[in-house]
C-alpha cells in the first residue's frame, strides 16, 4: 500500500452539506492514473451500497456480507452500512408492525450504525431521516479512514463523500422542486375565479 501524500495533500477540503467541489466520476478520473494498479481497481469498490444492485438481480438482501474487497476500510465500510440497514430495516418493520421485514437479525455492531437506524426511524419526515443517515454515514467514513492522511484509505474515504455530497445535493433539488410545486398551485389557486376559471 503505497503512499500517496502529493494527490492526497492537493485535494479540496470537503465539508458536510457544502457543494462538492467535483464529481465522484471526476474524482474517480483523476485518482485512477495516479494510483497502484491494485488500488485503482478499488476505486470502483467503493459506493454506498454494501451491495450495488446489477442487472438481473432482484436486489440485495444483505443477508451476507460483501465478499472481502482487498481492502481493510472498504469492508469496514460495508459491513458498517449494512449494519445500518439492516437495523434500518428492523426498526421500520417493528413501527410498521410487519414482520420479516429484515431478512436477517441485524448486527449489534457497529453500535453507531446501529443508534443512526433508530434515530432516523424516529424522524418526523423521510427527507430528514434521510439526512441523518447521511451524517451518520459521514461521520463513519472519518472515523473508518483513521489517521494516516496519505495512504490509499483517504483516496477512497474522499470518494465516499463526494458520493455522500452529491447524494445530498440531489436531496436539496427535489426539495426545491416539490417546494416550487407547491407555490406554484398555491399561486394558480389564488387567481382562480369561484367558477374555477382564471381571473
């Protein structure tokens, strides 16, 4: 696992909730010549499904864990998110009073994953649990990184959150878009006649 101080050091701080300064696909781009052929082929590894659905699949159960990756951070990742969903899962299925909704009994550990399920169950909206889930995500992607800035963890924990950064900005436009719905039949409504035809 080489070192990669130089592409490492002359990244853009990221912060959470702020606009990514570039794609996860540009990342990938620029990233992919400038590392170990063995690390570059991980890039593609890292997403925020444990388990990315494929053609022909009727989607992951998480009933398993991903196979091994190569890589000590992307399985921690994993096996962290699918905590998450798994207890997800659960929590829903027992708010909703379905059962078997999860299709395993969810790990107890990581015990943040497993604090941001319940707490994003609990929220008021789906927008807002699933912000909390993202800030949970982010917050253990820091933490999984660890505290050697310059080695290939910090590649893929970059990539992650731009993931995390653009997921969130896709959250902020169909938030506007639905807030410019709403306006926009509030203000049709307004210059309606009684007889429902337009002043």
């Amino acid at each position: 696992m080489g070192s990669y101080y130089y592409l490492a050091s002359q990244l853009p701080s990221l912060i959470y909730g702020q606009e990514a300064p570039m794609s996860a696909a540009a990342f990938r781009d620029l990233a992919r010549p400038l590392l170990d052929a063995g690390d570059a082929v991980l890039l593609d590894l890292c997403d925020l499904d444990p388990q990315p659905f494929k053609a022909g699949d009727e989607g992951p159960s998480y009933a398993d864990n991903a196979v091994a990756a190569g890589s000590d951070f992307i399985d921690r990742w994993r096996e962290w998110e699918r905590a998450l969903r798994l207890n997800l899962a659960r929590v829903r299925s027992v708010k909703s009073k379905r059962e078997g909704a999860a299709p395993v009994e969810p790990p107890i550990f990581p015990a943040d994953a497993v604090a941001a399920a319940v707490k994003a169950a609990a929220a008021e909206s789906p927008l807002e649990a699933e912000l909390i889930l993202d800030k949970a995500r982010w917050d253990a992607i820091e933490v999984l990184q660890g505290i050697n800035y310059f080695d290939r963890n910090t590649i893929y924990a970059y990539l992650l959150k731009l993931l995390l950064l653009e997921r969130g900005a896709a959250f902020e436009v169909e938030t506007g878009f639905a807030e410019y719905k709403s306006l926009y039949a509030a203000i049709l409504e307004r210059v309606q006649t009684p007889m429902g035809e337009a002043k």
